[in-house]
C-alpha cells in the first residue's frame, strides 16, 4: 500500500534545504511513499490532504508560520502524521510560534564557534570537532541500534529542550577561554517525541549536504523517517 509523504523545504538557503531533501526522496519512494514537495508551510491548511499524510519531512530554517498553518500541522500530527527533519530546518523554525516549538521538543539555542583568531566570516567559522555520543536508550532504539558513537567536523547544536523527549544520543559542549559558559554542558543530539498520535524525530545534525549524506549521519535520518511515519 503507498503511503503518502509531504516534504516542506525552504527557510535559509545555506542549510541547502533542495539539496538534502531531494536526497531523501528517492528513498522514500523506494520505500513505499508517494512524494509531495511544497516550498512553504501553507499547504499545512489543506485539510483533506493533510489527513492523507503519513509523514512530513519538513526543513524550513527560520521563516515564520501562519496560525491556520500552524494549526493543521498540528492537527495532523495529533491525529498520527509523523513529523521528521534534521538540523535547523525543523530545529530552527518558526521562532514566532511557541506552540510548534512545544511539539518538537527542542529549539536551537547556539553553535560554538572557532578561536576567534581563526574566524574568517564564512560558515565554517562554526564548523568544530565533536562527537555524538548514543544513550543506552539509543542503544536499544530502532533508529540508532548498533550504531557506536560517531564523531563530525561541523556546526555543533545547543539545543534548549525538556525532559519529555527520548534521548537516543547526545553532545555535550567543552568550555573554551572565549565562551561564555564555565563547564561542560551536555544537549540532545537525536531525539524522538510523542505527540499526540503522531512520532516526531529531530537529528540535530544535519547542517548541509555533506553531513547528510556522511555515515552514520544518513543511516539515522534513514531510519527516522520511516520510524516517525504513520
């Protein structure tokens, strides 16, 4: 039987919202989807199509969303659509909207940056060593099972978040002489959510093409969005 995903892209175009979506979407289609692409959240409105949803893939960094957008995103996901993404483009949007941030489960507060002296204005000024450390519940979880702790050279989330979410992995920020924190602080890196009916799964990587596309970056988001789909 096909299932039916809706991906909304757009937002800032560094996050390369066409590129990283369109990778996704032959695997999608592979796996049983029929694929709806929309280039902003008002087809959230559309009622009758929205209860045919099994799955939206959003990544919109930033923009804004209107009320009656908002409002059948949400019913959706009440009702059992799930909602998947990486990076800023579920983790980033819609900052004037605290009930959408309510949903998802976490907000991108911050990336460290470089030492100062090495910054050159470019992105990459924020592209920093890491590693994505998998919780014992990750270890178990369908989406993260048998993968190990992994390491990246990119943008690295603070993400502001609450209890509720399941943790399947996390990073924990080191203290550098030129920030402005004194001790280590350890934020979700992967994450699922219950709401209402519907599966929410948030994998805070995923800054632009090359990280999506690099393993196990890929194999998670993979197994993301078939897990969060109806």
């Amino acid at each position: 039987m096909t299932r039916q995903a809706l991906v909304v892209r757009g937002g800032w175009d560094g996050h390369m919202p066409v590129e990283t979506t369109n990778l996704f979407i032959p695997f999608l289609q592979e796996n049983g989807f029929a694929v709806r692409v929309e280039e902003s959240p008002a087809v959230y409105t559309d009622e009758a199509f929205m209860d045919t949803v099994d799955l939206v893939l959003q990544i919109n960094t930033m923009s804004t969303i209107e009320p009656d957008e908002f409002a059948g995103l949400q019913r959706a996901v009440l009702n059992g659509t799930g909602m998947a993404g990486w990076h800023g483009g579920i983790a980033d949007s819609y900052r004037n909207n605290a009930d959408y941030l309510h949903m998802i489960g976490g907000q991108f507060a911050h990336h460290a940056g470089k030492d100062p002296a090495e910054r050159t204005g470019e992105q990459s000024d924020n592209y920093i060593p890491y590693t994505v450390n998998i919780t014992e519940y990750g270890k178990a979880h369908p989406i993260t099972a048998g993968i190990e702790d992994f390491d990246l050279e990119t943008e690295q989330y603070w993400v502001l978040s609450d209890e509720y979410n399941d943790v399947l992995a996390t990073t924990t920020q080191s203290v550098r002489p030129w920030d402005a924190w004194n001790r280590p602080v350890t934020a979700p890196a992967i994450w699922t959510r219950q709401w209402g009916q519907g599966r929410v799964f948030v994998s805070a990587p995923g800054h632009r093409l090359e990280i999506v596309e690099s393993q196990p970056v890929r194999t998670i988001i993979e197994r993301g969005l078939l897990w969060a789909a109806r």
